[in-house]
C-alpha cells in the first residue's frame, strides 16, 4: 500500500518551499551528493527513493531495456507516468546527473532530457586516490559553480559551514535514534521520512526520540533479528512487509537507506580547522570506505564491517544475526558482488540470504518462500 | 556453422591467417615468453594494453591463455612459416588452391572456418565458467566471458592492468577479480569521468604511477623514446585499421566477398585488445592486410559492392550474434564492425619530440571518455551516429546486450538521432550468447533486409 500522507505532506512542504521562492534539485538517491551545497545556495535537494512497481518498470522501456537496474526504471517510469500521489515531481528545477553506477546517469540524463529538466553534472572517481580526490574538489567547485550562476549570487564559505553543522546534528539525531530498539518497519519509516525531508525534520525527530524512549519496553521482538545490506528499500516497497511477515526484524539498515547515510558525520574539530568547506566532503568522501560505488576495496571493506557488527551484537545481547544481502535486480554494484559476499560471510558462520528481485507484483510470493526458508533455517 | 569464413577468398590474405594463427597460438607464445624469455605477463581487456607494452612487458587479452583447438594444418602452417615465412606459406596455398586440388582446397576452407568456429565456441566456454565461478547471469556476455578467462589463468599473470571507465558492471567486474584464487596484483588507473579543470594533468599521474609499478615489475625503468617508439607502432596499427574501415570498406569493390570482409574486421576488433602481445609484428600484419586487399582491388579481384548497402552493425565488441554478416550478406548487404572508432579508440597518439608521450596518452584517453565511450549517452550516441555518417551508411543494426547498462542500452535515443540526422533504417538485435536466437536474429534481420 502506498503511504499516501507521507507523499502528500511531502507535496505540501515543497510546495511551501517553491512559494518561498526555493529551487528544487532532483538526484537518484545514492552515495556522495553534496546535499549541503545545495542547501547552501538556498536549493531543496530532492532525494528519488520511491520504491517501483510493475507499471512505473514498464514505462521506462520506452527509453532503456529491461535489463536496467529495476530502481533506475521506477525512477524514469515516475516521470514517465506521473502518478498523481507524486505530482510534485514537477516542481523540480534541475536534474543531477551523477556518476554512482552506470545505470544512475542513463536514468537520470533520460529525465532531464526527456522530461525537460535542465541538467547539473556531478561526476565522482571510482578509486580512492590522491588525485581522485583531487578530482573530487574539481567537481564540487563545479558544481557550486553552476548553482553560484543558477542563483544569481555566490555561495559563502560560512553559509555552506552553516549547512555542514545544519546536516551532521540531524545525522547526530538519526544515529540516536537508530540505536533505540525499534520495530525494523517502524524504523525504517521514520528514517525514510527523516531523509526525504531533510534537517526540517529534525524537530519532529527529537519528539519522536522522545516518545520511544519514555515508552521504550513497548516492542516485544519473537522474531529474528537480521542486518539489511546490498540495496536500499525505498518509499512504498512491500518487501519490508514480507520480510516481517516471514519472521524476521531488521536490526540494522546497512544501506543508503540507513546506516551509511546518517554514519557520514564530519568531525566538529575538522569543521573548525577546515578553511575550505568544500575540502569537508572531499574528507568525508575518502572516508566513506563501505560505499558501494568505490573500488578496489569495496567487497573486504564490507565483510569486515559486517563482521564487527555482527560480533558486537552478539556480544551486547547475546544473540545471533543473519544478513539479508537485498539485491534490486539488475544493480551492478551489490549484484556481482553477492555470491562472493555470501560465501565469504557463511564462511565465517553467519547466515545471508542474497535476497534479489525487481518490483513486480508476481514475484512477491516467490520472495516470501525464500525469506521464510532462509529464516527457518538459522 | 556460425561465422563461417568465406575460404575460398581469404587463402591470399596471409596477413589475416597470421592474425588468426598469432591469436590462436597464443599459449604457446606467451608460455615461450614467460618461462623462456622470463617476460612478465599482464592481464589486459577493451584496447587498455599500451602501458604493457611500454613497460616492456606482455599484454594478454586473457582468453588467449587458453588451449584452442588448433586444426592440425592452421599449426603445421604456423611452424611452416616460422621457417619459410608466411609469404611463401601463403603463395603455396595460393598454388595449391588454384590447380584446384579439391581435397587440400577443402582442408583450406576447414582451417578458416574452424579458426572463428573455435574463437566463439572457447568465448561461450568461458562464458559458463563465468557463471559457474559466481557471476550472475544479469551480466553481460563480455563480463561473464572476461571473469571465466580469468579464473584458472590469472595466477599466470604478474597483474591486471585496470582502466574505469563509466560501465560500473566493469569496474566491478575488475574489482571481483580479486576473489579468484591466486590472484595477481591489481594495478589501477583512474580516468577523471570528465574532462574539468586539471584532469588532464591528474590522469597524466596516475598513468605514470601505473608505469611506476610495471618497472617495478620489470625491474627495468622506462624512458620517453620508449613510449614514443610503442605509440608509433600503435598509430601505425590505428592507421591501417582506419584504412581498413574507411577507405576499403566504404569502397565500391572489396577484395574479397563482404561476409569474409566483416569477418576479418571481427578478427580485429577481438585482437585489437592486446595486439596479439607483439605490437610490432601485428603492426606488420595489418599493414600487410592493407597492401594485399589494395593489390587485389587494383587486379580486380574479388566483388562488386557497389550495390550493396552498408550496415553499420554495432556495438559488438562485448558479444554480438555473429551469423549477423553472414545473414547481410546473404539478403544483399555487407556489414561493417567498427567499434573501436566509435569509442574514440583509433585515435592516434602525437609523438613529436617535443610531446609529454604520457600527457599525450592521457589526453587520448580523457578524449575516448569525453566524446567517445562518453560521460553519458548523448555522447555516445553522437559517436554512433558520427561513424555511420564517417561510413556512409545505408542501414544501422544495434545490438541491445542484455545486461549491458553502458553503450549498448541507448537505442532509444539513437533511434532518434538517426531519424533526425541520417534518415536511414536501424533495428536492435538483443543478444545473450552466441548460438542463442538464431532464428530470431534471422527473422529480424530478414525484415530488415527488406527495406533496401
């Protein structure tokens, strides 16, 4: 079921920032956008993360072949389509065309040309050099560039300062709040909403904090508890539902989606010594070693990372986890990876299901089978 | 019998048996180099193998380390020209072909036919090893392919030499590379995904820490003239294959019948990667090519064209349904293969004296990403269309590789552009593995046909 209040509050705040006179930049959610420049120079960064269905896939086949990655096809298929829970959609100003996966710019360069969006380009290296960072600082000055001309006037160091300070306490605030023990749907909502929005939500994160923690005994977990990693589950996808309902409760949201957005926090003695602000998300780039779009190192970075969490868990509550390793089906990145991933893991004793699928409907029986026999089998 | 050559015309082109034979006789070639001439082997693939060969080392395209069924004559050919060369090899077949003994012309045919027959029966092998050593099926032929090449040969050798470019299926498929059991050292070269600022000046750095950990490997340092002589030879090689696509193939009368011609132009483009590891001798091959098919031109030998229309028929380099030329020709076609220029990557490269050979290579590259395999699909769809309009084109058929999230998913946007600027017919073809819909290729192409 769609969460029409969600996309219709949602329709309402942009709404209110386009009569405030805000652009809004529309990017596929992933890794390393700089959201703080854009709000920075006055922008409302908006973040794809709606979870596809049959329709919105087929739709985008009119542009690419079905053998995308099944997000980027939703993504197109939105605007293809324009359903009417997201009209808002057309407030969009500017498109960014970036570089995660190859499937991130043919999608996103199919929306802004077809669509009629015009087009900001923020290209990131693949490696994790010197030079690529270098490279790095070269496209954040080009890209401050444009948004500096779009506006019509410069973006201040202090201004920018201001939005690095503005994003890492709303992340301070999610990690809080990631670390309460919360229904895994529940959780994943909230964080959801959080990043949809943006810092605006900060005020109602803290209330929400707050209301877990004085009813903090409310959540009697039976179920298993797992680590989500691989791809993100977005906006309306269903498969959060069949994996509750096959027994399990996500712990821990090991993706975009979660973990790896809100873990990204500058350090408070780093903005302050820092002159330059656009060197902060060079730093913080070069420091994000479990992104999926770096290479060579991504594979061991991970294991090693779910490795600690899984030993740390199981040291402060004695249980085990098992990972779901979710995989939207054709995504270059998490897909070529999973069988050596899974291996390597069970090799050590922890259970992964590589959980693969697109967003159609037929297959939801499928994937509820397999969730339930990975889980009765741990 | 898939892609099988026409042998009747290709017996003069000694050149291209020594091509086919140079690819195919690969194991024992880099076996001698290895343990013999103790050279160090460096895994290459897409045409990445200059900084190998300047570095003094041996560039492989990796499925040339596998054992081919060599048809016993093609390797008593081989043996016989290492002693008598080729020429003479060649005239002799020439001899026996035209007295016309049926037997030994028949022998001929087989040899040509089971030099492709076997290219694409070892590339679907390595295809299932591919899969079976746990990349999934969702990927292309050419990763599937490239990752079984390398599964049980990467321990021969030194390193792999890894180029990003904007496929990310690839960039990952070289990271994988590390979970194959005695895996070899892996050696990077970021390419700046656009071409802003000093990026130029970056990848010259990054080019030269690659050449940095080649010497280390060699033990040997390199100098400019060494670049400078290896990039003379590679636009040598990048000049005859131009000749080649540009000037024989758009001309009114080929050298030989259009399907062996797209056969040989297959031939290249799947050796253009590593040079067949010796530069200097496939420089010569292809310049021989070149003087054979102008000689045969000029004698009048070999087929009128001239009302044939010409298919572009692209991408291919990563998998495509080989039966296609044969099919074009057979309906009245001929088809032309001509990726590597789409992709910018028969550029030549400035040598003068007073260059940076290594900036000059770096800008060769960063011109590839720029207008050729392209920061997005504007870009290289305007590289397809520019080679269609470079050919003349008469029909363009795309080939959609499943799996492929790169330059083979953009067909909607070329459709476009081909009906805005060329005015000419185009189909896509989808294509998984050789062998597989071959009726469906037939039929398509079939109506296709139809339109000339």
């Amino acid at each position: 079921m769609e969460d029409l209040e969600l996309l219709s509050d949602f329709s309402s705040f942009l709404k209110e920032k386009k009569e405030e006179g805000k652009k809004i930049i529309g990017f596929i959610s992933h890794d390393n956008i700089p959201e703080e420049l854009f709000d920075a120079g006055g922008f409302i960064p908006l973040r794809l993360m709606f979870g596809g269905n049959d329709d919105l896939m087929t739709a985008s086949h009119d542009f690419l072949p079905p053998s995308t990655c099944a997000f980027a096809q939703s993504c197109i298929g939105l605007f293809s389509l324009k359903p009417r829970s997201y009209k808002f959609l057309e407030f969009i100003d500017y498109f960014l065309v970036s570089n995660h996966c190859v499937s991130d710019i043919c999608a996103s360069e199919i929306i802004s040309k077809y669509f009629n969006i015009p087009r900001l380009n923020f290209y990131i290296s693949y490696t994790k050099t010197n030079n690529s960072l270098t490279y790095l600082k070269l496209e954040l000055q080009d890209l401050k560039q444009n948004l500096e001309s779009i506006m019509g006037s410069k973006i201040e160091n202090e201004d920018l300062l201001n939005s690095i300070k503005k994003y890492n306490n709303f992340k301070k605030k999610l990690l809080e709040f990631n670390k309460l023990y919360v229904k895994g749907s529940e959780k994943l909502k909230i964080i959801q909403k959080a990043l949809l929005f943006g810092p605006d939500f900060h005020p109602t994160l803290e209330n929400i904090i707050q209301k877990y923690k004085e009813n903090s005994n409310d959540f009697e977990n039976t179920s298993k508890d797992v680590i989500l990693t691989g791809c993100s589950i977005f906006i309306n996808d269903y498969i959060i539902d069949l994996i509750e309902e096959g027994g399990a409760n996500i712990v821990f949201y090991d993706t975009w989606i979660g973990n790896s957005y809100f873990s990204q926090i500058i350090s408070d003695d780093l903005i302050e010594a820092e002159k330059d602000p656009l060197n902060l998300f060079v730093h913080r780039f070069n420091k994000n070693i479990y992104g999926d779009h770096s290479v060579p190192n991504f594979l061991e970075n991970k294991i090693a990372q779910i490795l600690d969490m899984y030993h740390q868990y199981k040291q402060k509550t004695g249980k085990k986890l098992a990972v779901i390793n979710h995989i939207i089906k054709f995504c270059d990145h998490i897909s070529i990876m999973s069988s050596f991933f899974k291996n390597k893991l069970q090799d050590q004793g922890i259970p992964v299901l590589n959980l693969e699928r697109d967003y159609s409907k037929a297959n939801k029986g499928q994937l509820s089978t397999r969730i339930e026999a990975f889980l009765e089998m741990i | 019998m898939i892609m099988s050559l026409m042998a009747d015309e290709l017996v003069r082109f000694s050149s291209v048996l020594r091509i086919a034979y140079n690819f195919l006789g690969g194991r024992d070639y880099l076996k001698r180099k290895k343990f013999r001439e103790k050279k160090k082997l460096i895994s290459v693939a897409l045409p990445f193998s200059d900084l190998a060969f300047i570095a003094g080392t041996v560039p492989v395209f990796p499925i040339r380390m596998q054992i081919f069924e060599i048809n016993k004559y093609l390797r008593y050919l081989g043996s016989a020209s290492n002693i008598f060369g080729w020429n003479r090899v060649s005239d002799f077949l020439g001899f026996v072909k035209n007295l016309g003994i049926g037997e030994l012309s028949k022998l001929i045919d087989d040899i040509i036919d089971e030099v492709i027959d076997t290219i694409n029966k070892k590339y679907n092998e390595m295809y299932d090893l591919g899969i079976e050593s746990g990349i999934p099926s969702d990927f292309c032929y050419g990763i599937k392919s490239l990752y079984g090449m390398h599964t049980s040969k990467i321990k021969n050798v030194e390193a792999t030499l890894n180029f990003t470019i904007r496929c990310s299926a690839w960039n990952k498929y070289l990271e994988s590379l590390k979970t194959i059991e005695n895996t070899s050292q892996q050696i990077w070269i970021d390419i700046p995904p656009r071409n802003i600022g000093n990026s130029l000046e970056l990848l010259t750095e990054n080019l030269s820490k690659a050449v940095e950990k080649l010497e280390l490997i060699t033990g040997k340092s390199v100098s400019d003239n060494d670049m400078r002589t290896h990039f003379q030879i590679g636009n040598q090689v990048k000049k005859s294959y131009k000749t080649i696509l540009y000037e024989i193939s758009t001309s009114d009368f080929y050298p030989c019948n259009p399907a062996t011609f797209s056969e040989i132009l297959a031939l290249l483009s799947i050796t253009f990667q590593d040079y067949n590891s010796d530069a200097k001798r496939y420089a010569e091959n292809l310049s021989f090519l070149v003087n054979e098919m102008r000689e045969r031109i000029r004698k009048g030998i070999g087929m009128d064209v001239s009302k044939r229309p010409k298919i572009l028929v692209t991408p291919m380099f990563g998998g495509w349904p080989p039966e296609s030329h044969e099919i074009i020709y057979e309906l009245g076609g001929r088809a032309i293969y001509a990726d590597w220029d789409i992709l910018y990557l028969l550029e030549e490269i400035d040598v003068s004296s007073s260059s940076n050979p290594l900036e000059e290579y770096a800008r060769f590259l960063l011109k590839a990403t720029e207008h050729g395999i392209g920061c997005d699909n504007n870009t290289l769809t305007n590289s397809y269309v520019r080679i269609a309009k470079k050919i003349d084109a008469d029909g363009l058929v795309f080939i959609q590789l499943f799996g492929c999230h790169s330059v083979s998913n953009c067909y909607t946007m070329l459709k476009e552009k081909i009906r805005q600027d060329l005015e000419i017919p185009s189909i896509a073809l989808t294509f998984n593995k050789i062998g597989e819909n071959v009726e469906q290729v037939n039929t398509r192409l079939g109506a296709f046909m139809e339109m000339f």
